[in-house]
C-alpha cells in the first residue's frame, strides 16, 4: 500500500512539474490571455504563475463577456436583384480607400474610429503600403536591406466603420447567377471519323504543291499528320504514333481504329488526356470518353488580400471555369474587422475581365467560439462559402463540377479542362500542387495534395453542401455515402490529378511582399499555434525580408529546397511569366544578390 502512495505522488507531481513546464514553453503565445476574456479568474492563475519565473508580462486588464467580437452586422435589407447572373451595379457612389484595422489585441477593448489625430500624408502612407501588399508596380521592393526601425507599430491602423462598404455592396451579395451551357468546340470530327481534341492534336500541315503530293511522306511530315488509321494492336498502348522507321505488316481484316496524333504533352486515343492526368492513379483512364454536353465547373474560394494570386486564378483558369463564388468577409479570421477590399477591387473594374463570371458571397458575421478556437472560424468561412455561394446558383445540372480552393492554391488549366470534357473519371478528386514559400523560387520537396472537388450531386447528397467536409478525406464516413453509391451505380474511388513529380497546380505559401506577410500575421485564427503574429519581433519588415532572403521560417529553421530553375515545366503559371515585370518579386528573390530570371 505504501508503494503505491509514493508511486502516485510522484505522478502527481510529473503531472504538476509537466504542466509547468509546458505553460513555460507558451507563456509567450497569448493563449492564456486569450482564455482570460470570458473568464477573469484565469487572471489571478497567471500572477501566481508568472511569481515562478520573474518574467515581465503584459499586464491584462479585467475583461467582461462585452469586450468580445463586435456584434454581427446584418445583410442589407435591399431587395435581391431580380435578374441572374451578376451584372453591373448601377448608380455606385464615389469608392474611397477604407481605413486599416488594427493589429488585434484581445485583451484591449477596441477603440472607437478616431479620425483627427493622424497627420493625413502619413495616413495616405499606411495605406498604400498596407492594403497593397501584393502590387509591386506601386513600390519597388529593397534590394538593399536597411537598418529600419520595426515598423509593426507604423502599420498598425485604426479600426474602421464598416457602414461605407456595406452601402456600396448593395444588394450585391443577394443575387443569383444562371449558369449557361458551354457550346465551346473543344473537339474536331475528321472525315475518317475520328474525334480529336484541338489543343491536344497535331495539326495538318498545307498540302503540298503539285507534283510533290505522291512523294514519299519524310519523318517531319509523317509527324504532323493529323489522323492516322492503323490497325488494332493489343500491344499499342498511350498515344497511337506510328512508327515509320521500321516497315509496317500489312494490316489484317477486321477492325481499324482511327486515331489522332498527340502533341506533345497529351494523350490517349482523343488526346485529350493531359499529363498530369495521364501519370495519375486514376483507376479508370481506360473507360475515358468525351461528352456531348460539357459540365460547367464552379469554383469556390475565399479572398483576403490575396489580390495578384486572384489575377493568376482568374486568367489561368478562365477558359475552364464558368463560375468563381468569391467570398469575403468583413472580419478577419481573428475575429477584428476588416474593410472589403476585394468588393471595392471588383467595383472600380479592376476585375471587368472576369466579372461576368463572379459571384459575390459576403459573410457579415463571425462564428460564434471562433475567437477562443480559430479552427472553428477556419471552417466555417469554408461552409458558408459553399452554402450560401451554392443556393443561388441557377441551372446547376447533377454531373457539374465542385471545385473548391485557397486563395493560394492555383490548379493548372488542362486538368480542370479535363474533368469538365470528359466521362468516366471517379470521385472525390484531389490535386497535387507544386509548393513554394515566399514565392516561386523557394520550392519545397514533393507535393501538396488537397481534396478539391467532386461533382454538385455528390456534394449535395454526401456532404451536405458543406464545402469543409469535401476537404477532409472522410467522403466514406459520410451517412449518405452508400445511399449515393447505390443511386448512381458509381463505386466511389477517389485520386488525384496530377502526381509528387507530375503537378497539376501550384501552392504559394506566403507569397506576399513583407508588408503583406506582416498583414497575414495580424490577420491569421487563434488555432494554428503558434501564432507568430503575436510576437512583435516576428512583425518586424527588416526581419520579414531576411525570411524571404533566406528562405528560413519564424521559429528560426532554414529548411532544404531542392534545385529550382525558372525554366522548368510548372515553375509557375503561364500568366506570371508573361507578365514577369509586375509579379517579379514572386518570381525570383527580390533580395538575393543575382537574379536567375534576368540572367544576373
């Protein structure tokens, strides 16, 4: 008996000795300050804690159920648009640049908008520095790192009104969208009878001048032929090439396939198959057939300030996708408000090019626990993105395409174009993304593999038009799954576009100038610990630089990026290299001492 008293002392105490040592480790993550707002008593915790260690701690102030997140705020009670689609908004008034929140401090009861102590050109200052993080046609990043003081408390803003934005979106955020049928001629029918994919296939060279066209065709010219018959082979397998440099059997009676030529890049009889799809583990690219009628693709993400990766999405993928839902909110996933940056950007036309393909979604409040759990706001915005974004859409079809992202990641074109043309492919279906972080030219070992879509049956009937649950790989835990798979006589499998060397999209982490980095800090959810935003030092621009500098990461790690050359296949998407001056700094290392790209 006494053996097991000592025996659960000494537990007890590990217990105790644990526990303080764990508290040690995070006392400087605001965790417990964050605990403290809805129960003060945690305050007096902290003091008998703190007497252990002596340590200077910011001191917390007494905080009652009332300093939590602002209330809500309610749609506006305009009357929803009565026509589909999203046109232009008639009668806007004059857009005006919405001041910045402040840099959250959740033990601070937030101040009201103060408007008469700031020196106006310094204010004009801030904002151009802070809500145009991503446009380096507006500052030249430094080359040279400078000895500058922090400048967290500089771009620290005052906290805005949000009444402005509110009245310029209208009934914006209510209106719905009809989808149109797609009739694009992705596909040629020849006079042998084969089907080809256009941008897949060769294409047939002019005839020759008289008297050269019973010639004996050279390797060249055989190789641009666009239809070839050749006999059925067993052993003939990926794209139908003939080979001219041995002479052929003379083909046996039967059967004759015709075939198209593939560029290169492309396979399959149709060559429409590209190779991100081909080098996958889809279980059935035997049984892969074109559509009659070509599904539209819907896709779903939600926006920050993320404006040049939007750019990219938007050209890479205009030409696959018939409908981006955009959602925004007015809080940050912190839970502090935030001016609608993206809705004065699609206001003022930067996004004409794309408009009639954007969906406007706005979520006015923030969850309820997402202060005190971030995961919970993280989710969330991706729930109500699908449900909202989802019900307004008219003439959905139960085969169209779900397609549902980050901001930061951007699936390359012909595996969306893929799924859109063609039947036979099973679901769930993920992608493999190139990762980077800081920009294009710190990629990082292997891939990023994300669970990204499914078609608009499925998601309704197994996930519940729950975008967040696509996302988490449980499709089979689902209580509507076997009922699906018994309606649609389809055995779900799902797989992925694209391969760990083969990718179908790319994934840019952080991938902002310092002063939008800095943004990311201030703005990033209380769950993912820890929370470098917190930390002040880690807000600091000179200390940002020398991370994109380096490539090192904020608890001070450097880790090993394998060979990158600009030059290489899926470096980055086609609209940034064609447009290299204005996403250099994502390009090549703004502060490195040569650059790969200029040839430096």
């Amino acid at each position: 008996m006494r053996r097991h008293r000592v025996f659960l002392l000494c537990t007890v105490g590990l217990c105790v000795i644990s526990f303080l040592h764990y508290y040690k480790a995070l006392h400087y993550v605001s965790l417990l300050r964050e605990l403290s707002a809805p129960y003060p008593n945690i305050k007096s915790f902290i003091m008998v804690t703190g007497f252990f260690w002596r340590e200077r701690a910011t001191p917390l102030t007494s905080a009652s159920p009332e300093q939590g997140p602002p209330p809500a705020l309610r749609p506006s009670a305009t009357r929803s648009h009565a026509g589909g689609g999203v046109g232009r908004i008639e009668g806007e008034p004059e857009l005006k640049m919405a001041v910045e929140p402040k840099a959250p401090q959740p033990w601070v009861k937030p101040e009201e908008p103060q408007h008469n102590d700031v020196d106006p050109a310094e204010k004009e200052n801030v904002k151009l520095k802070v809500w145009h993080p991503s446009s380096p046609a507006r500052q030249r990043p430094d080359f040279s790192r400078q000895n500058l003081p922090s400048m967290a408390v500089k771009l620290e803003p005052k906290q805005v009104s949000t009444s402005d934005s509110i009245r310029l979106l209208g009934d914006l955020h209510k209106r719905t969208f009809t989808l149109q049928e797609d009739n694009t001629q992705h596909f040629v029918s020849t006079k042998a009878g084969a089907r080809c994919f256009r941008q897949g296939t060769e294409v047939a060279p002019p005839r020759d001048e008289a008297g050269m066209g019973k010639s004996r065709p050279t390797m060249s010219g055989a190789l641009q032929r666009k239809i070839l018959q050749v006999s059925e082979d067993l052993n003939t397998g990926g794209k139908a090439v003939e080979e001219l440099s041995a002479p052929r059997a003379k083909p046996k009676r039967g059967k004759r396939l015709v075939k198209c030529v593939c560029r290169p890049g492309w396979h399959g009889p149709y060559c429409g198959v590209p190779t991100m799809v081909y080098h996958s583990n889809l279980p059935t690219k035997e049984r892969l057939i074109p559509r009659e009628k070509l599904r539209r693709v819907i896709n779903a993400i939600n926006v920050n300030h993320e404006f040049d990766l939007l750019h990219v999405r938007f050209h890479e993928l205009a030409n696959a996708v018939d409908l981006f839902l955009v959602c925004e909110s007015n809080f940050t996933a912190y839970g502090e408000r935030r001016p609608l940056s993206f809705l004065r950007l699609l206001l003022n036309g930067t996004y004409d090019y794309v408009r009639h393909k954007i969906l406007y979604v706005f979520l006015d409040h923030f969850p309820e626990g997402g202060r005190q759990d971030g995961w919970i706001a993280d989710d969330y915005l991706r729930t109500f993105l699908t449900r909202d974004g989802m019900s307004r859409i008219r003439g959905l079809r139960p085969d169209d395409v779900f397609l549902i992202n980050d901001a930061d990641e951007i699936p390359a074109q012909e595996g969306i174009l893929f799924l859109k043309l063609f039947d036979g492919w099973t679901e769930p279906f993920a992608i493999h993304m190139r990762k980077s972080l800081y920009g294009f030219f710190w990629k990082q070992l292997g891939s990023l593999e994300v669970v990204s879509g499914c078609t608009v049956r499925m998601l309704k009937d197994v996930y519940d038009n729950d975008g967040i649950r696509l996302r988490r790989r449980e499709y089979y835990t689902m209580s509507g799954f076997r009922k699906y798979e018994n309606d649609t006589g389809h055995i779900l499998v799902q797989w992925s576009l694209g391969s760990p060397f083969h990718f179908a999209g790319w994934h840019c982490s952080w991938c902002f100038t310092p002063e939008g980095i800095h943004l990311k800090l201030v703005s990033a959810q209380n769950g993912d610990f820890p929370r470098w935003g917190d930390y002040e030092d880690k807000r600091d621009l000179n200390y940002i630089r020398e991370l994109i500098r380096t490539g090192g990461w904020f608890d001070g790690s450097v880790q090993e990026y394998p060979p990158s050359d600009p030059k290489e296949h899926m470096y980055a998407p086609k609209h940034m290299i064609d447009h290299y001056k204005h996403y250099h700094y994502l390009l090549e290392n703004p502060y490195a001492k040569h650059s790969a790209l200029s040839g430096g």
